[in-house]
C-alpha cells in the first residue's frame, strides 16, 4: 500500500512510551504496574519543566474522534482561546469527517493514531496490529500530507515487540477522568482538576459533549493557574 511505509525504523525500536506518572485506569485500561514486563517496556517518563517553559505546562489529548459535532465544538473552543491540543483519531471515524482532520491540520493540532478500528492491539495477531495503525496512518496521509507520528493504543495496551516498519512514538496518559463513564461534565472537571500537575498528558474524547464541555471548562481554569498547553511533540521535544 503506497505511502503507508514511512521507516525502516520499527515501532518496537522505539524507546518511547510517553507517561509521566501511573494513571487511573478503568477496567480494560491498565496502569504501568499492572502490565506485564512485555507491555511496559519502552514506557519512559515524559519530561519536567524547562527553560523554554518557564510556565507550567499541560497537554490536552482527544481520543476517538473525529465526531462531526463534538469535534467541530472542539475545535472552535480551543481556537478562541488560543490552544493546540492533540488528536488520537480512530480510523473509522475519519470518513465523512474528513475537512475536520484538515482542520486539525491547519489549525496546528498533532494527530495521532488510534488505530482503524479501536482494537486492543495486543490481544491480535502482530500482522493485524500493524494493519489497524498502518489503515489509519494511509488516512490521515491521504488527507494532510503528512502521517502519524504518535499512536496511541485502545486501553492503554502497547506491544513492544510490535513491528511495522513505521517509525511512531506510542503516548499515553497521565490524568484519565473516565470521561466516557459519566455524562457530568462537572465531575468530570472536578476530576482533572483535582489530579493534574505540571508536565501532565491529560485523556478526554472528543465523542462525547459532556467531555468537549468539560475540556473547555479545564482549559479555562487550568488558564486562570498560569498553565499552558502544549501539543505531545513539545511535551517530548523541549
């Protein structure tokens, strides 16, 4: 499948796994200590505070979209205020949604993968694995230009030994509300808020309105603290 192969570099020769302290996890989402040494390996902590933030900084990522509706509130909100945030897309979704990915493109968003169907990537085969990342990477390639760097996996379950000749970064979380558990948006504020740090990646999806208001709530807060947000590449990079 043409441009899809965007390495020769491996996923599983990556070091990366970016997660700077354990999560919440529902049920199907395991934290660091309850995955077996196979899962957890290449998970690195993301990094502290540095010079070229001298403000504390968090990262907004959105899973499981893009939704034609929440997506584009999203998206409308985090532009008013100035935010760039990052999108784990699941490929399925992207047909019909197609102008919001260019959206996210052009409004300076990372996207990243979600895989095409929102599989747990470690209870299939390697080759089928590979296929659900690759699917997606076409996608969002044939869209934008350009391919994901970073995936993240349904339910947190990473397979290192992974290999698909596609150079990509797999990024997890820090705070995870269970946004998708709860229609409240205030609680699921409350949670964030209550648990966030500096150098935190938070998990919300933007399939749900409960969450896309309680995103833009968070910001507006987190705003109000002195934060700011950045996309996972400057979480990694600076």
């Amino acid at each position: 499948m043409a441009g899809i192969l965007c390495s020769a570099i491996c996923i599983a020769a990556l070091p990366y796994g970016i997660r700077k302290r354990p999560a919440a996890a529902p049920p199907e989402q395991k934290s660091a200590a309850q995955m077996n040494p196979g899962e957890q390996d290449g998970m690195a902590a993301a990094p502290e505070e540095t010079a070229s933030w001298p403000r504390p900084r968090v990262a907004l990522t959105f899973d499981d979209g893009p939704h034609p509706v929440y997506t584009k509130k999203l998206l409308d909100g985090l532009k008013r205020r100035g935010i760039r945030a990052t999108f784990f897309v699941v490929g399925e979704n992207i047909s019909g949604n197609e102008a919001l990915i260019r959206r996210m493109a052009g409004e300076g968003h990372v996207i990243g993968n979600h895989t095409y169907d929102h599989v747990k990537l470690s209870g299939i085969a390697d080759e089928e694995a590979c296929e659900e990342v690759r699917k997606t990477d076409a996608c969002i390639r044939e869209l934008t230009g350009s391919g994901t760097e970073f995936v993240r996996p349904p339910f947190g379950s990473w397979k290192k030994a992974l290999e698909c000749e596609m150079e990509m970064i797999p990024v997890l979380w820090d705070v995870d509300p269970l946004d998708w558990t709860t229609k409240n948006t205030g609680e699921v504020v409350r949670r964030v808020l209550s648990d966030v740090e500096p150098g935190d990646i938070i998990l919300l999806h933007d399939f749900y309105e409960s969450s896309v208001d309680a995103a833009l709530e968070i910001a507006d807060e987190l705003l109000k603290q002195g934060y700011e947000f950045a996309t996972v590449d400057e979480m990694i990079l600076l």
